[in-house]
C-alpha cells in the first residue's frame, strides 16, 4: 500500500483559474474509485492504493489538462511507499492525532 500526493498545474491556459482543470481531474479518480482511496485538498490529491496503479493514474491524471486545452502541464508527486507495515491516510492521520493527546 502506498500513498502518492500529487499536484497538477496546466499552464499556458489564459486564465489563472484551474478549477475546471481541478474537477476534471477528480472525475478520473472517481471512476478509479473502489481499487484506490483519494482525498482533494486546497493544494494537491492525495491518493492511496497499490504503487503501480497509483503510478498509471498520476499518469492519466497528467493528461488530463492536455485533453482540455492546456499547452503545457506541470505535474510534481510525492510517494510514500512504506513497506514494513501497512499505512494508510487514515492511519496517519490518526497516529498524529494520537500524539496530539499524550
């Protein structure tokens, strides 16, 4: 089980609006939904699953702005592929939240 952050920017799309570019992106991950887990934040999609899917998705999800008019797309990823225990979002975040009460 692995947890991939991702941030896509579409640039060269004359607006500094990304919204549009946001949902269409999302609706790739729903129809993904079932073999992975995903949560949007303000500033990127964290993604859980098994690394190789992740790593197909990321790179349909890096096509995405180019299907919608973007002339060029920048894409950053930060993977978390912990193998000696199962982790998942949820198990992160409560572990610190764990912490927070001691």
């Amino acid at each position: 089980m692995a947890i991939v952050q991702v941030t896509i920017v579409p640039l060269g799309t004359g607006t500094p609006s990304v919204g549009a570019y946001v949902a269409d992106v999302i609706r790739v991950l729903e129809q993904a939904e079932g073999t992975i887990q995903y949560q949007l934040t303000p500033m990127s999609t964290i993604i859980e699953g098994e690394l190789d899917e992740l790593l197909a998705i990321v790179r349909r999800l890096h096509e995405v702005p180019f299907e919608n008019g973007a002339m060029r797309v920048s894409t950053s990823i930060t993977i978390d592929d912990r193998r000696d225990k199962k982790g998942t979002m949820e198990q992160k975040l409560r572990s610190v939240e764990e912490r927070l009460q001691q």
